[in-house]
C-alpha cells in the first residue's frame, strides 16, 4: 500500500509533505489499517456532507491514528437500524 493510494482517496488535500512524513513513519500493519478505513472515512465525511474545514489535515489524521476512530452513524443508517429491531 502506498502514500500514493492515501492520498488520492483522503478528501482534503493539504499539507502533502507532512502526510508523507507521518506516512512514513507507520509501521506496515498501520499503514494497512490507515489505508483500509480512510475509505470508509472519506465516505462517511461525503455522506455528512461534511464541511473540509472540519476534516482534519491527513497529517494530523495520520498522527492521531484516527483510523481507530468510531466513526458517527448517519441518520439514515440509525433510522434503518431501528426499524430492523423493532
């Protein structure tokens, strides 16, 4: 997996020297992770439709191994949720 895959899928592109830098140094199994969930990221930021000045720098995501993060569930999918239990 490459830098190169990152970046082309990560909505806002700033500070590309940075990323890189942070790209870099993860280990491979990170580097796994972070390119496996920013797919679905990037997807949730568009569904939101998430304004860029609230996504972070992908330096900064990268740092903050925010491919951990649980990502919110939109509305649709809660409302789909709910009527499934019920």
């Amino acid at each position: 997996m490459s830098f190169d895959e990152f970046w082309g899928i990560y909505s806002r592109k700033v500070k590309k020297k940075e990323a890189r830098k942070m790209w870099e140094r993860l280990s491979q199994e990170n580097k796994d992770k972070a390119l496996a969930a920013i797919i679905n990221h990037a997807k949730h930021w568009e569904e939101k439709g998430t304004e860029m000045q609230y996504i972070p720098h992908p330096s900064s995501w990268l740092n903050g191994e925010r491919w951990e993060d649980q990502l919110e569930e939109t509305s649709a999918k809660v409302l789909f949720l709910r009527s499934v239990r019920k």
